[in-house]
C-alpha cells in the first residue's frame, strides 16, 4: 500500500507561506500582480485560467485578466503582450497555450520579459533552470514536481532519479532541477530502448510522456515514489487518467501521486508564489 | 583491443569544411574574425590561445589577440569586451578563462553579445543547448565530444549514455546535446551512490569529472566507447593523464579516446567552425 501524495496538501503549505510574503509586499505598498493573458476561448484554458484566479485570490495576489478574441490580429496581440512587458504593476506573466494557429508563439514566447515569466518559458528562464541560477522561473509543473518531494520528506540526494519525457516544459527542467538538488538522473523518451529495466532503477520515478497509463508494474518495484506529471481524459473510463496505471502501480510503490489530485492541484500554488518573488525581486 | 579514438582526425575533418565555408565567405568580403581576450599571462591560457591561432591561420579565420595586463583596470577590461560586441568585423569572442581575480567572471560572461559567444558561456548559448535550438554556440569542449562520435560512426541515438561531471561547461551541456541526439542519457556526480554500477550500463561514457585516473576497470564492459574529457598533470608519471586509467580501459572496450589527443585535440577546430558560423549568420 503506497502513500498517496495528494498535492492539496502540498498547494496548501505553499498558500500559507505565499499569503504572508503578499502581505508583507502589500505593506510596502506592492500589490503583487499576476496578468493572465489569453486569445480565444479554449476550455482547457479557461479552466487553468479559473483555477488560477481562485489560488491568487486566495494568497493575496492579484489577477488581471487580458482576454482577447481568438481572431485577434496579430500585431494587437503582441502589442498587449508589450504593454504588460512595460506595466510595473504588473509582476508576472501567465501566456495561455497553445495559442491560435496565426499566433507565432515562439515569437510571442521570446517577446516575454523575462523577469515577468513566471512559468519559466522565456530562453533566459530555461537557461536559469540548466545553470541552475535564479535567472527567472522554472515551468510551475516542474516546480509542483519538486515541491510535492519536498513535502512529502523525499530528498533527491544521492537517489537515482529516471524522467520519462523530455519537454521543454516538464521532462528537461524537472530533470535538471532534480540535478541540481542532487539526484543522480536519467532522461527517458520516445527513442529509449527498454524503458522498463531504467525505470525498475530508479528511486524517484517522474511520468512527464502523456502517454495515458503507459507505466505499469513492470516498469517498478517496491520503496519507488512515483511522480505522475500526465493528464489525459479516458474515453473508455470516461475519466482522467495519468500517464501511470495506478490501481496496478499502487500496492507495489512506497508513493505515488494521484491523477486527478496529484500534480496538477500544486501549479497555481506554485504559480502564485511566482508572482510574490517575481514582485519582491523589483524591490531588491 | 579497443579502437583508439584520436582527435586528429576529427579535427582535420572539420578543418576541411570549415576552410571552404570560410573561403566562401571571403569571397562575400567577410573575413570571418574571432577575438582571443586575455588578462594576465597564465601558461594554460597561453598555450590555448597559440592552439587556437595556429588553428585559425590554417582554415582561413583571422584571430585577433587582445591581450591585456594581469592588474588591467576592471573598468578597461569590460570596455575592451564591450568594443568586441560591438565591432562588425569581430564574428566570435573567445575570452580566456579564469579572469585575473579583480575581475568579475560572471558579469563579463552576462556582458559577453551571445551572437559572438562561440564557446558557448553565456546565459542565452547555454539556453540554446538546453532547448535544442541554435541561439548561439554550444561550449567547444561539449561539441567536440559530439563530433569524436560522429566521425567515428558512433550514433547515440537509442544508446545508453552516461555522464560524468556536471559541470556547465561540459557535463550539462554534453548531456543536453545527447539528449538532443535521442540518447537515454545518465548525469553522474560527486553525489552519485555507486558510479561503477551505472558506469557498466553505458554504452557511451562521456567522462567529465577532472577526478584523474579515477576510471578503471570495475566501471567498465565490453563494447563501450569512453570519451575521456579529463586532463590533468600526473605528477608521479610526470605526464598528462585524463579520467580514464587508459591501459586498462583499453583492453575492454571497444572505442576510447586517448588523453592527450584526444578531445583536447578538436576544441580549436571546433571554435574556427563556430566563428565561421557566426560570420554566416550576419549575412543570413
């Protein structure tokens, strides 16, 4: 029987520390500003976008919601993209992706400041998570990653830790921040031969292919704590489902993170908490 | 009896491009120009930079040497670099290191332009490496690793690869780069439990560690090519020794590079091929 690492908890040690840090800013006279920036009406968007204007409510952060229609003209929406650049109201950043198709998001992506990306996905934030410098943000999921193994009391050091993925949004940086914090790590992928034997290695196994329960009892073995990064809707379950099959995963693994309820409720606290040392790094 | 890697080869291989590419670009009237800063009269940097010279006067890339005093003012030495960025002529900077103590590494990285940072130092080129995309140059040392297994056959695609060492300027970066090359990729360190275990299980070893003789038998099998980054003075032997206890490697696996001649023997030709790519770029 294997811990289940729940990320409310985790999300909830992160509020209270974030709600603190806002408040001091407030007292200073900094109201710490997130600014969500969206292009037409996703459903997948709008409900990341909902849930992050809960969590930044919460904590004492304040959400500014730009919405602009998916037929935007391109010349308008990076202009916005400047103006938030620009605001010094405005500390962080959150771009909603993918963008409509006449968008250029890798031209949007670069246009970002970097001290405002606070989900890491500027080149100057990436660079910081490889050299391991607080150049800017890591991604919040690679975070959420991290966080959870920090609350739950499982330090990377020494570990052999396996990632299967590697994104530039979760695989590369968690990979290297589990690095950093000292793991011995392997990078899994799609060109990987005999991904079991790896992953039977490892000590901190992070799921990050998308590839909807794909990780089975062969790929583990008992004392693993297992890091589940996918969410995938099951048609056939008509639920979501991680990239791990859990019911088989469970009862062999020392922990594992559930899906829904695992990773996934850890990103706004990690996001708002951004925000907060995006807004105190202007004062330094 | 393994295969003897030898970077001479390698590196004649490479000259040959990059003279007709740089032959090229003069006839475009571009002389594809790199800058060799040097502070102070340190032995190792000087022996480099005469590498260097000598390696560009071959392939037709004018090397200029900006030498400075070991006590130059801070203020002269950063001015110095920011007259390179600027100057059209100049295509590649490459500033020798470690800077005199009064000066500020870091910050004269950060200062360096990354369109000119041909040894792949600066924030953006070390993003570059980490995302996969050619923002600047990858460190020499990283690409020439590369380039050993590229001419001798070796595709790491599907392959085991360990790395020992993670520093940036060759660790990190080399495992990115195989990672980009579809290895499954291991990063090794001081704080790794039982290298040897992991060690055996590579089918490619890229040692990076500087730990000299470090690498014997007990971490080694039968088919493996080693890559052997290290080079250290060897007192006792009163010669230059890498990672690997290279007689007996060599007897086990299949492909090893030899230190010295090996790696050390690719980075200047690498370096000349970057300058002329950073010459291409301005007229792309």
């Amino acid at each position: 029987m294997a811990q289940i690492l729940k990320g409310a908890p985790v999300a909830a040690a992160l509020d209270v520390e974030t709600e603190k840090r806002a408040a001091a800013l407030r007292e200073k006279g900094v109201v710490p500003t997130l600014a969500i920036l969206r292009a037409g009406e996703r459903e997948d968007e709008i409900a990341y976008e909902r849930g992050a204007v809960k969590r930044c409510a919460k904590v004492g952060v304040e959400a500014r919601c730009v919405t602009l229609p998916a037929d935007v003209p391109a010349e308008e929406f990076y202009r916005t993209l400047e103006d938030l650049n620009r605001d010094p109201q405005v500390h962080g950043i959150l771009m909603l992706c993918p963008l409509p198709a006449h968008l250029d998001q890798e031209k949007a992506r670069k246009m970002m400041a970097p001290a405002k990306d606070v989900d890491g996905c500027t080149d100057l934030a990436l660079s910081g998570v490889f050299t391991g410098s607080a150049l800017g943000f890591p991604p919040c999921t690679a975070s959420s990653a991290l966080e959870i193994l920090r609350y739950y009391g499982v330090d990377p050091k020494g570990k052999r830790a396996v990632v299967i993925g590697r994104s530039l949004v979760i695989g590369r940086p968690v990979a290297l921040m589990l690095l950093q914090a000292n793991a011995t790590v392997t990078i899994c992928h799609t060109k990987t031969v005999d991904i079991p034997s790896i992953t039977r290695q490892a000590d901190i196994l992070i799921s990050a292919s998308g590839a909807m329960e794909s990780i089975g009892a062969e790929h583990l073995r008992e004392g693993q704590t297992v890091i589940d990064v996918g969410i995938s809707w099951n048609e056939e379950k008509q639920k979501l489902c991680g990239d791990v099959r859990f019911e088989e995963a469970e009862p062999i693994v020392a922990g594992i993170t559930p899906v829904p309820g695992g990773v996934g409720s850890v990103t706004t606290a990690v996001l708002a908490g951004h925000v907060v040392q995006a807004a105190e790094r202007t004062l330094a």
